[in-house]
C-alpha cells in the first residue's frame, strides 16, 4: 500500500528575502483519495474548475501548516503566490500521482550568523507517512547546509506535531555580519 507523500522542502536565503518552497508528491492511494476530494460531480473526470476549487477550499489550512523558525523563533510567512497542482497528466480519479506545491517568503532576519538554524515545521497531511528531504540555497554571499533528516521515510505525526526540516547558516555576507567594507570606510 502506497500511502505515503514525499515532502520536499527548499530553503532559499538571499540578502533581502527568504524563500520556503513546499512540494508534496502524492503517490498511488494518497492520489487515488485526494483525486476523490477533488471530483465534485463524482463524473470520475478532474476539470480545472473542480482543482481550482479544491486549492480554494484547501488554501488557508495549507498556510497555516507550514511556519518557519529561525534560532527559535517564529517568523511570519507569507504566501509568495497560489498553491500549485500539477496532475501529472492524468486527469482522472483513481491511483495516480500528483504534485502540489506551496511558495512562501518572508524578510530575511537580521540575526543570522554562522551556527544559526532555519527550521520549517510541515503539519501537512500528518496522518500520512511522509518520505523527507530539504534542499538548500545561499545567495549575496550567505550559505547554508541541509541539516540531516535521519531516515527519509518519516512515520505520520504525533497529533499536535510538526515534521521538521533544518538548515544551518554556514556564512553570512560581510555586510550582515556588521563588517564594512574597505570602499565604504571613512577615516583613518
């Protein structure tokens, strides 16, 4: 029985922003029951109206379930744009796969310095085993590592508790660190 959900968490920190990217892969039966949710008219046929719907119905439980934690504490989230849904070309209930994804953003704090850790608490779809990973990106000079999972294949979440995915802050750019550049020094 295939019901489990890959969970692909990207972390991307930039100078001024912080993006958290959310990719659920739903497999075989984890599809073959949300495909049921999405079929309004119980035709069999999935419409974009029907997915439309669904994302609709689903949206603020999506992003409510995804918070980020940096040295420990919260900041905010923002949606960056509509959840995407991809049926992966097949447009019908029943066994399948699909793809859902979730883009969020937030400033980037000033707090981060080598050592720090970003982490992103997932209550999506708790219920369901969930095979993890977490990829990582560093721009304008910061860089981060994924900070390991253990085993990839997660069981369902205790109730009340999030799957967690971290990166740790390696480098900062100069400039956050508080160092100024040689070109912007004035006096002796």
């Amino acid at each position: 029985m295939t019901t489990y959900i890959q969970h692909r968490v990207g972390v991307v920190v930039a100078a001024r922003y912080l993006d958290v990217t959310v990719q659920l892969t739903f497999f075989e039966d984890s599809s073959a029951h949300e495909r049921q949710h999405m079929d309004a008219d119980g035709d069999g046929r999935l419409t974009r109206a029907e997915t439309d719907a669904y994302l609709r119905q689903l949206e603020s439980q999506l992003a409510q379930a995804v918070k980020l934690r940096v040295a420990g504490q919260p900041v905010p989230l923002v949606p960056l744009r509509e959840p995407e849904l991809d049926l992966l070309g097949h447009a019908r209930v029943g066994p399948g796969h699909h793809r859902l994804t979730l883009f969020f953003f937030a400033a980037t704090p000033t707090n981060l310095v080598p050592g720090i850790e970003l982490v992103v608490e997932d209550r999506l779809w708790p219920e369901a085993r969930a095979l993890g990973s977490i990829q990582v990106q560093g721009k304008d000079g910061y860089r981060l590592e994924p900070v390991a999972l253990g085993e990839p294949l997660l069981p369902p979440a205790r109730k009340g508790q999030a799957r967690v995915f971290a990166a740790r802050v390696v480098a900062v750019p100069l400039s956050a660190a508080g160092f100024k550049s040689p070109e912007n020094h004035s006096g002796p």
